[in-house]
C-alpha cells in the first residue's frame, strides 16, 4: 500500500510523455513555432496544478496552526493570516479568470487561447 502510494505521487511530479508531446511534431522532426504554443499550455497545465495544491496545503497548514494554537491570540492570528491569505490567492484566481471571460465576452478575441500560428 505505502510503494503503491508513493508512485503515484511521485508521478504527479515527474514529467508525463503526454506533457512533453508537441501536437503536430512527429518524433524526430524539427519543432516549428506551433510548439510554443503546446508549450505554453502545457505550462499553463501545470501551474494551475501547483497552485491547487499550494491553496491546499495552506488550509491545512492553517487549520493545523488553528486547532493547536492553544488560545494563544498570537498563533491564532497567525492561523487566521494564512486561512486568509489562501483564501484571497484563490478568490485571486477566480476572479481573474473571470476578467479574461469578460474580456473575450466583451471583445469578441479568445483571450484564454495561445496561438501564434493563425490556426
């Protein structure tokens, strides 16, 4: 059960084939500038991943500091700062990625979209 788990999360952090594959680019060919555009979404991938799981680790680490502040009113306003501060990095994201929205709503451009390529 522990290696079982362990491999799973150590694939979370190694790069998957799947990531590294360029759309378009036949295994040993030459990269074109489309590839920047995998590239980025690829990227954009795994920062969105990392930042689940920072927002997440900040709510336990809080909610851990909370419970065992001993009514301590420093440690719990310790606590409290970093529920806060996860809570406002998530609410950050959501509402930024709702201004994008509105941005291509409004505009009619396709703003989340990387393309160079004119595809």
């Amino acid at each position: 059960m522990y290696n079982e788990v362990m491999t799973n999360f150590l694939k979370l952090f190694s790069p998957h084939s799947v990531l590294a594959a360029w759309e378009g680019v036949a295994e040993g060919d030459v990269a074109t500038i489309g590839g920047a555009e995998d590239l980025y979404r690829n990227i954009l991938q795994a920062i969105m991943g990392i930042a689940g799981l920072v927002f997440f680790a900040m709510l336990i680490v809080g909610g851990f500091k909370y419970l065992t502040s001993g009514g301590d009113p420093k440690k719990v306003a310790s606590a409290s700062a970093t529920l806060t501060t996860s809570v406002i990095g998530v609410v950050g994201v959501i509402i930024s990625w709702f201004i994008l929205k509105f941005i291509t709503d409004f505009t009619g451009i396709n703003v989340t979209q990387f393309n160079i390529s004119g595809n």
